[in-house]
C-alpha cells in the first residue's frame, strides 16, 4: 500500500469515526406541545396511535423536524412510563435532559426518536 492509499484510508476511518458520534445529542430543554394521534383517525395516518412532543427553549439544535419552531421528539408506542414523564415535566415546568440520535427517526418521518429522559 503506498502512502497516499495509506492516508486515504486514516481520513475515511477519521471521517467516519466522526459522523457516527455527532449524531448523539444530551438537550436540556424545557417540554413545548404533546400530541397524541388517536389511534384510528383519518388526517395523519402514519402516527396513528403515536405520540410526540417539542422541545422548547433547547441548549442545543439537533437535525430533527420541527413544529411551531420547536424540535419533534418521537415517543415509541408502548412507552407509558415515558409519557408520564413527560406529562410530568410539562405540568411541573421542570427541565428535561433528552437524548436522542437524530440518525434514528420515526419510521422515516424526520422526526427524532427519544433514547433517554429524564426529568432534572
């Protein structure tokens, strides 16, 4: 292998290395709106029965879609512990730390998928 094949390969390891950890973001925010899709409605049928909520006021800007100006954090169906944390926080006005890896979206939605909570 010569030196620029060499080099070559440590720059895509290094660039590599790189994308895969800048996806994991630990915000600390505040809860903005909570959405519940019933389950069996008509208007946006690919989150029936799914949950989400914003972030506001974020101490960081994640690659993830936004609503009203806030980021979208998915909550996975089955998550009730989740959603009550959530409802929680919203009622308490606690700040939340969220991480998520906005690689990981709902099903192909934009719209990041939480990893961890927890109420601050």
């Amino acid at each position: 292998m010569n030196i620029k094949t060499k080099l070559l390969f440590i720059f895509c390891l290094l660039n590599l290395s790189f994308s895969i950890q800048a996806t994991r973001f630990d915000i600390t925010a505040t809860i903005g709106q909570i959405r519940y899709h019933e389950a069996s409605n008509t208007l946006a049928t690919s989150w029936k029965g799914h949950t989400w909520f914003s972030l506001a006021n974020p101490n960081k800007s994640p690659n993830c879609d936004k609503y009203d100006g806030e980021y979208m954090v998915s909550v996975p169906d089955g998550n009730e512990t989740a959603i009550a944390m959530i409802l929680a926080a919203k009622m308490s006005g606690s700040q939340v730390l969220i991480t998520i890896d906005d690689a990981v979206d709902f099903p192909s939605t934009g719209r990041c998928k939480l990893q961890y909570l927890t109420i601050k």
